[in-house]
C-alpha cells in the first residue's frame, strides 16, 4: 500500500467519526434557528393584525407592530435564509452542475461551498463588529411600546445566519471529500486544497484595478454570472460577487468596503412594505396545507374538464386561479404540479408535454394579482402604486391563459389524440356534486377578493392585506376545512420561513450591487448608450425588453427587478412610456425566463416530480413560449390592454 494511499484512508477514517458529530450538532443549531424564525414570521403576523384590529375596529392606530415587524422580518432574512440552504430552498442554476462528471461536479461542489464560508465569515465577523459597536444605539422602531431598543438587534441576525452558512457549508464539504475517497479518488481532497489556496490569495494579496467604472461594474458582474452558472445560490451569489471584487481590489469602489455590504444587507429590507412578501408567502402555504389546491383543481375541472385533453385545460385555468392566492410562478409549479402532473402522466399524457404546460401556465402566478414580483417592482420603483400594478396585470395574465388554452388545443388536435384520453365519456356530474365543488372552492376564490378589494379601496395596505390573508387561510383550514394539524401548521410555518428567507435574502443581497451602480453612476451611462441606440418609446422598451430577456437565462426574476427596474423606469419615462405599463411589461419579460433554460426555475421543480430531465420539457416548451411571446409583443404594441383597466378605476 502507497504512502499517499495509507494517508488517504487515514484522512478518510477521521473524516467519518467527524461527520456524525458535525451531523448532531448542525441540527441542534439548526433546530434552535427554525423556532427562531418560525416565531419571528407569527410574531410578523400578529402584530400586523392587531394594528389592523386597533386602526380599523378601535379606531386607534398603535405605532409599536410595524417596528416590531420590521426588526423581525430582518430575523427571518438572515437566519431563515441560512436555514434554507440546508432545506434546499435557495435558487439556483443546476443545469450545467448536472452535467458534470461525478469528479469535477464534487469540486465544483467544494468551490460552492468554499465560497459560501467566505460569506458566511463575513455576515460572521461583520454583522457581530455591527451589533457590538451599535449596542449602544437605539433604532428608528418602537418594538413593543419601548423606544430604547438596541441596533444591536437588527445586527446580530446577520452574524448568526452567517455562523450557520460557515458550519452548514463545512459540513457539506466533509461529505462530500468522503463521497471522494468512497470512489477511489483524490480530485474533491485536490479541489479543496486548490479552492483553500485562491481564497488564501485573494486575501493576502490584494490587487488594484486597472479600468474605467463601467468595466469595474462589468467585472461584478461577470463573477455574478459565473458563480450563478457553476450553481452558487443566488442569493448568495450576488452578495459574493461584490465581496470577493472588494477582497480581490480593496481601494476600488470608492466608500464601499466590505463593512458596509453587510451592513447594507440589513438595511435592505427595513422596510414596512416589504412585509407583505413574507405575509403573502406564508399565506400561500397555509392555503395549500388547507387542501385548497386540491379543492380549486375540482373547481377548474368542473369548469373545463370535459373537453377533449381536458386536464390539459384544467392545468391552465387552475393555475389562473391559483395565481390569486400563490403569486409565484415556482409556488404554482409545486402545488399544481405536485397533484395534476401525476395525473395528466396516469391519463397518457406525455410527460414533456405535461411538465411543459405545468411550468408555462404557473408563469401566469407573478402577473395575476397579488403577485410577490410586482409588491418587489413597486418597492423598486416607488412612483408606481401597488394597486395600480395589481389592476395593470389581471389582463395581460388572462391573456396569457386563454392564448395557453388554446395552444393545448391546437396542440392535442393536430396530435395523435389516441395520446390524450376521451374525457367527454366522463359521467356529467350532478347539480348537487357541482354545488358542493363550487361551495368548497369559493372560500379560496374569495381570498384574492378580500386581498385586492382592501388595497384598492384603502381599507389596508399590502403588508395589511397579507396579514389579514394569513389569518383568513389559517381560519378557514383549521376550523372550516379542519385540515390544518398542528404539525401542519408547523411544518407550512417553517416552509414559509425558508422560502421568504431565500426572496429577502436576494433583496437583501443586491444592495450593494445597486449600491455600486449608483456610486459609478451606471444608470446614467445606461440611459446615454440606449438613448443614443433610439429615443422612440416602443423601440426603446423593445430594445430592453431584449437585454432583460437574456439576463433571466442566467439571474432570479427577483434579482433582475431589484437590479434593473430603477435604472430602466426613469429611461423609459424620458421617452413618454408609462412606469406602470413598462412595470407589466418587465414583469412578464421576467416571469417568461422562469421556463427558459439554463436557470429556468420551475423547469427544476417539475423535473423530479414527472421523473423526467431538463431537457424533455424545454423540447416541448417551444409553442407555449411562443404564445406567451405573442401576448407580450401585444402588450408592447397596445398598452391600452394592461392601463385600460387601472384607469377605469380611477389609477
């Protein structure tokens, strides 16, 4: 036996007694920051509501639940968004990593989380050095009535999400150096210590920069997009992608140090609106656990169900209806496709087919109000209304749906139809059976009413509507349906958790990104290159509409929207287009790359549950791209189709 191999079982056999320990103590750790963040998201939506109870029943607006929420939403940021990358919760492009060989796929793994420890020390040691120095300032909030509250409680979420990461990412470094030596190979040992090295560099030697603003924010962006292809979480990925240019060229962004990225992480989402993205999160989850999913799917098939490729049908107008409740485009994929993909495939629908329709009807999620993307936009974009955005994308996503409905039926037509069942042979059901399927499915159907119907008539706010929204689906699942448990509720709650804190993260995490832009004033040398392309509104929005298109191969709808809307809107309001119309305009752009590869999000939730690849669905997603490409342009060319109706009431 070799030195190098006695040396390697040696590394291997301390390796594994270390790993169960490591294992043990992740999940204590982990365990104690779910409760954390479980509490922190039902304090969130206890506190709204009782601001709601005492504004609107006692008359007697309390001034203490919106701070209160506010340093608790930063709590479900950074220590649910840690928790998260153990669940698996964070976006990510996959493609590429799947297509590695085993060897090089395991280091690039190592690269990843190597990467994730430089994070994770610098939320680490920066947000501790944050929380330390400020202990002794008070924030802007009341919390609870008493106005002596610690900064320091706004800072140390940061520091313990970071200590997470550091511990969760060593950890998968160790399994995966043992899935190394378990197939008689050093390549993960070899990546590690590479990985190690560079990292080691970066810091003790650090380099100036040699170029212009533009090509420092070109730079960012190339390790942006390269760490997003070699499958580092978004989230993290963009937060990394300034970090390491700040480690690598340290007197180059002017004022901008790594200090103050962690500092304006926290400061990112210290916003009373953004509350409503958690709340509206939370709700959605509750819905589905309540078995409202399942009752809207009967619904939709009482209504579509019995033309020929019925489900097909159903697929589409379930989710159009689902979109009022979920708001996201991944949220659909996962709760409709979870029931009706199995379905469509024991009915011989093929599978491509069935995952591709799945994915292209959820796009409607984030342009059918209330929609999480569009709450983002406005928090982006301030000048347009929450309510006007909601009113602005009802049409544009209705238009997506019929165009859908009529692609599948095209589609089944001009197919072997022996591939699609006979569905009118269905039995018709009774007037009774019908009654008690509309009966179960109109509590859900009445909660985007009472969501859009408070907004747009003032009686709440967003971040209130989805407070009152959580409420709603918890009373109606545990005490109308009785389908909500206690290890439901718990188990919804701390989904809930991990998927608001993978969306705030990225919020979050693209602060200093932007941050960056405007110190190199980016916004500006954008508009002069675009404006000097063409001045003419519609060529101009194409033109971005073009830009956008290509960056959503490669960057969450989330991410593109927090980085782009504040430098497109003001262009395109220089050449007379309407914020509001570009608003639904960008939006759609984006949610269409959530079904185009390579980043193509719920392409990957589909995926695993038809048992399928990546590629069979983007084969059979060629049309319904098409389709909604078409509605898109028609957007574009009549913006009347998406302004009519805010207008009409009065936006």
């Amino acid at each position: 036996m070799s030195t190098i191999t006695r040396t390697g079982d040696t590394v291997r056999n301390g390796l594994e007694r270390v790993e169960p320990m490591l294992e043990r103590v992740e999940w204590t750790l982990r365990s104690v920051l779910k409760w954390i963040s479980i509490a922190a998201l039902v304090g969130i939506t206890i506190f709204i509501n009782v601001n709601v109870f005492f504004r609107y029943v006692l008359s007697n607006s309390l001034s203490w639940p919106s701070g209160t929420s506010i340093i608790l939403n930063i709590w479900v940021t950074y220590v649910g968004g840690a928790v998260a990358y153990y669940v698996g919760d964070h976006v990510s492009v996959r493609y590429v990593h799947q297509k590695l060989p085993p060897k090089i796929a395991r280091g690039v793994t190592i690269l990843i989380n190597c990467l994730v420890i430089v994070l994770g020390l610098a939320m680490l040691r920066w947000g501790s050095d944050l929380a330390l120095s400020q202990a002794g300032s008070q924030t802007v909030y009341e919390v609870l009535g008493i106005t002596s509250i610690s900064l320091f409680w706004t800072r140390i979420p940061l520091a313990l999400g970071g200590f997470y990461l550091v511990f969760e990412a060593g950890r998968r470094i160790i399994e995966t150096v043992i899935e190394g030596f378990e197939d008689d190979s050093y390549f993960a040992v070899g990546a590690l210590v590479t990985s190690a090295s560079l990292l080691a560099v970066i810091v003790l030697l650090p380099l100036s920069f040699q170029g212009g603003d533009i090509l420092e924010t070109v730079a960012i962006f190339a390790i942006l997009i390269g760490l997003i292809v070699l499958n580092t979480p978004v989230a993290f990925a963009m937060t990394l992608s300034t970090l390491l240019f700040l480690l690598v060229f340290p007197n180059t962004l002017d004022i901008l140090q790594p200090v103050i990225v962690v500092q304006q992480m926290g400061q990112a989402i210290s916003g009373f609106s953004i509350l409503a993205i958690p709340l509206f999160i939370y709700a959605g989850r509750l819905m589905t656990v309540a078995g409202l999913t399942t009752r809207i799917i009967d619904f939709a098939n009482l209504l579509v169900g019995r033309m020929r490729a019925g489900l097909s049908h159903v697929n589409v107008v379930t989710s159009m209806l689902f979109a009022g409740i979920s708001g996201s485009a991944v949220a659909d994929t996962a709760s409709v496709g979870s029931i009706l993909i199995p379905a469509m495939q024991d009915e011989g629908y093929d599978t491509g087919y069935t995952c591709a329709i799945t994915c292209s009807s959820s796009v409607i999620g984030p342009i059918i109000p209330p929609s999480i993307i569009m709450i983002i936009y406005a928090i982006a974009v301030p000048s347009v209304g929450i309510g006007a955005l909601f009113m602005a994308g009802v049409v544009p996503g209705i238009l997506f749906g019929l165009g859908l409905v009529v692609a599948t039926y095209i589609i089944g037509y001009r197919t072997d139809w022996e591939k699609y069942p006979d569905v009118e042979q269905r039995d018709r059901p009774s007037a009774s059976e019908a009654a008690g399927t509309v009966k179960d499915a109109l509590l859900a159907l009445v909660m985007p009413v009472i969501i859009i119907g408070g907004i747009l008539s003032g009686v709440f706010t967003a971040t209130e509507a989805g407070g009152v929204a959580v409420i709603y689906s918890f009373a109606i699942g545990a005490f109308v349906y009785q389908e909500i448990s206690v290890s439901d509720f718990i188990d919804a709650s701390y989904t809930a958790v991990t998927m608001s804190g993978v969306t705030l993260f990225i919020i979050g995490a693209a602060a200093p990104i932007t941050q960056v832009m405007a110190l190199k004033s980016v916004p500006q040398q954008i508009a002069d290159i675009l404006l000097g392309l063409t001045d003419q509104g519609i060529f101009l929005v194409i033109v971005i509409v073009a830009l956008l298109s290509m960056l959503a191969l490669f960057i969450e709808a989330i991410a593109n929207i927090l980085l782009w809307a504040p430098v497109f809107a003001p262009l395109v309001a220089q050449v007379g287009v309407d914020p509001l119309r570009f608003g639904v305009v960008m939006i759609m752009t984006l949610a269409m790359g959530m079904i185009t590869p390579p980043l193509g999000v719920t392409l990957f939730v589909a995926a695993p549950i038809a048992g399928t690849e990546i590629e069979t669905i983007a084969k059979n997603l060629v049309y319904f791209f098409l389709v909604e490409a078409t509605v898109l342009v028609s957007i574009i060319l009549v913006p009347d189709l998406a302004l009519w109706l805010p207008r009409a009431l009065g936006y």
